[in-house]
C-alpha cells in the first residue's frame, strides 16, 4: 500500500511544481499546513478521495476514474 501512496505523493508534487507552487501555497490553497502536503507528497498521509478532489482542483486536474 506504501508504493501507492507514494506513487500518490510523487504526482502531486510534480503537478505542484509545474505549477509553480511552493508546498506553503498548495497548503494555503487547502487550508493546510505545508507540513501537510510534505506529507502528501512524501506518501506519509492517508488521503481520502475528498483530499485528492481537493489537491487535484487545487491544481487545476482532474481524478479520472479507474473503474
């Protein structure tokens, strides 16, 4: 389950750089920490699939089913 998490984390904070947002932005836009979306991307926080809708219109993306 960690490598997902992970694989998770490692999309968010790519999606987050080509944006050009620091982890404090992303955080503002959230309303969290920037310790929080650390743990995001580093795949150390559960994430529901609210959070990710979150992240991703953060973003600008979109969670495309998998189903």
């Amino acid at each position: 389950m960690a490598d997902i998490k992970q694989r998770v984390g490692q999309q968010i904070r790519e999606a987050r750089k080509a944006k050009g947002l620091t982890q404090k932005e992303l955080g503002e836009k959230l309303g969290v920490s920037h310790a929080t979306v650390n743990g995001y991307e580093k795949g150390d926080q559960n994430l529901t699939i609210e959070t990710l809708e979150r992240v991703a219109t953060a973003l600008g993306l979109e969670i495309k089913p998998f189903f």
